[in-house]
C-alpha cells in the first residue's frame, strides 16, 4: 500500500520526504527496495507466529484454559520521513 502511494505522490511530483512523509506497517524487505527506504511499523510478525503456535499447542493439549498474548511493535525509522 504505502509503496502504491509512493509512486502516485512523485507521479504528481510530490517529494518524500518534505512534501509527505510515508510510514508503512509491515517491514517486509521491499521497505529497504524502495527510494526513498519506508519507514515502517515492525509488528514482530514471525514472534507472534511462535507464541501462536506454541499457545495453541497448549489449549489443544490442554495444559492452558484460554491464550492471551501480546507483542509490542516498533518503528523502523528510515527515509521516507522526517523529523
């Protein structure tokens, strides 16, 4: 999505940064292919994926009740904003 935006923003030549600043949500490797490089929320995909599985591992063999999990996200800062 954010790399769709990007593309429309300079086809009517608006600069990123400093006209717009674009943040994605995801931190795939396209976010470093990208010029400039996106800033993005890294909401630690693969870690929730572990304690999922895990989690459900437990209810299934029903060494747990209920599965309440969090993983805290973080921003990536790279180019696509500025400060």
């Amino acid at each position: 999505m954010a790399a769709g935006a990007m593309k429309v923003l300079r086809a009517n030549r608006l600069k990123i940064p400093g006209d717009v600043a674009i943040v994605g949500y995801d931190n795939t490797d396209l976010c470093l292919a990208l010029d400039p490089t996106l800033t993005t929320v890294d909401y630690q995909a693969e870690e929730v994926g572990r304690r999922l599985a895990a989690g459900l591992l437990e209810l299934v063999g029903g060494k747990v009740k209920s599965l309440a999990l969090s993983v805290r996200p973080f921003l990536v800062e790279r180019e696509s904003h500025q400060e």
